[in-house]
C-alpha cells in the first residue's frame, strides 16, 4: 500500500489566471455600461411613474376605510401617503430592473433568447 501511495505523483494543476474578473475587450465593456445606463433610466421613469399612482391608491383605500370605521380621515390618508410612497419605490424599480432583464441577456447570449429567436 505504502508503494501505492508513494508512486502516485500529483496532477499538474492547470494555468489558472490571477484571481479576480476575467478583463472583457473595451467594446464588451461599453456595451454592459450602456445597458446599465438604459436600466437606470427606466428605473427613474418606472419610479416617477409608480409612485404617485401608488400613493393616490393607497391615500383612498385608507381614507375610505377610516370614514367608513369613522375615525379620522386625514391621518388614515396621510399614512396611505406614506405607505404608497414607498410601494411606488420599489415597485418602480422593480419594473424598471425587470424590463433591463433582456437587454442582459442578449449581452450574455442566453440559450433562452437563442430558442426564442427561432422560428
């Protein structure tokens, strides 16, 4: 056994880079900081749109419920405010990272866009 063990030579490990992120060419690198730009800006717009729709939602849902249990309608409508405004937020971004998601995938060739592609 011991003759075994002491003939056996270890595998020679293969070249390995540094470790660290592979350095992409110059074109590969532009194209990914223009897709994150197109996803910031959709991020914005979602928000800017999102949120006032959510905050006008969620005023009203709170503010009816408060004059129908006949509390106080303006500190119900104000928390709605509230609570909308932070829904619009991450709904905003939400949509706005979701909608970028293709454009990443086409930078990375997915074999889910390739299968869509064809007829």
């Amino acid at each position: 056994m011991a003759a075994l063990e002491s003939s056996h030579e270890p595998e020679p490990e293969p070249d390995v880079p540094a470790s660290g992120p592979v350095p992409l060419p110059y074109a590969a690198v532009a194209d990914y900081e223009a897709a994150e730009r197109a996803m910031v800006r959709r991020m914005r717009r979602d928000t800017l749109l999102a949120t006032p729709i959510t905050m006008l939602f969620f005023a009203t849902v709170l503010g009816v419920a408060a004059s129908v249990a006949g509390a106080s309608v303006v500190g119900a409508a104000g928390a709605g405010a509230v609570i909308g405004l932070l829904g619009g937020l991450f709904v905003g971004v939400w949509a706005g990272v979701v909608r970028s998601v293709a454009s990443f995938e086409e930078l990375e060739g997915h074999p889910h866009r390739e299968r869509a592609k064809r007829p």
